[in-house]
C-alpha cells in the first residue's frame, strides 16, 4: 500500500470534517492540531510533509484522529 502525506489526506477528506493530527512519543499522543478541515490555512498545513501512519475513529466521538 502506497503511503499518503498529511496534505493529501486532508484534500481528500476535505470539508468539515473534525480532525486531531497527533503522534506519540514516550507513550504520550502530543496533538499537533484540532480543528475542522475547513478551518485550516492551506498555506501553511500543520505536518503536511509528514507521512500518516495510522487513523482512527473513536466510538462515540465524532473526531477522525490522524497519526502521524
């Protein structure tokens, strides 16, 4: 499977869709940033050359997690 860049996400999902860009160091999620993709500056995408490694939907929460 060919890996997706955090600027290519977004543009596919798109929206306003909620989302967390977080990673993990030390066992800790630091969350990058929150918001709706709409919201976003396009020209200066948080983590936007950074490769996602994992996303997720917790049950009940209506936020999509990206992990980078």
């Amino acid at each position: 499977m060919e890996r997706i860049k955090v600027q290519q996400l977004l543009y596919y999902i798109g929206g306003y869709t909620k989302i967390i860009i977080g990673d993990c160091q030390d066992n800790k999620f630091n969350e990058l940033w929150r918001g709706e993709v709409d919201d976003l500056d396009w020209d200066n995408i948080p983590c936007e050359d950074r490769y996602v490694e994992h996303i997720t939907v917790v049950e009940g929460e209506d936020w999509l997690q990206i992990w980078v």
